[in-house]
C-alpha cells in the first residue's frame, strides 16, 4: 500500500506557532552553554563565534521544521 502526499491548497491559512521569547534570547540562550566557559569578558571573535554556532542551529533547527514543497 503506498500513501500520496497531498498538495496543500494554495488558498488555505497555515498556522505558525510564534516563539514565546524574543529571537535574540532565544539565539543567547542556545549561545549559553558556549559562552558560559568563556568568562564574564569573553573576547569579542570567540563570542562571535559561539553566537554564530547558536544562530546555525537555529536556523537548523527551523529549517528542518518545515515541510519540503513540492515543485
């Protein structure tokens, strides 16, 4: 038996489920456990770096949240 994706109807709402904390919080918190190691004054490229790797698995992480579209 195999099973067909369905089309999404063009003209239907999609609900997206909003964050309750901002974006730059949440980015800091991922960046928390990166950051934390690095002291009170972290250097300033190291700190970008840890923000950078955080932003990465956000964008991951919301990425793979979505379905692929069909085309």
């Amino acid at each position: 038996m195999t099973t067909r994706r369905r089309r999404r109807d063009p003209y239907t709402r999609t609900v997206v489920r909003l964050p309750e904390r901002d974006l730059a919080e949440s980015i800091l918190y991922l960046a928390e456990p990166l950051l934390e190691p690095l002291g009170p004054t972290p250097p300033l490229d190291e700190a970008r770096r840890a923000i950078g790797l955080a932003i990465d698995v956000w964008n991951a992480h919301v990425g793979g949240s979505f379905e692929p579209r069909a085309g």
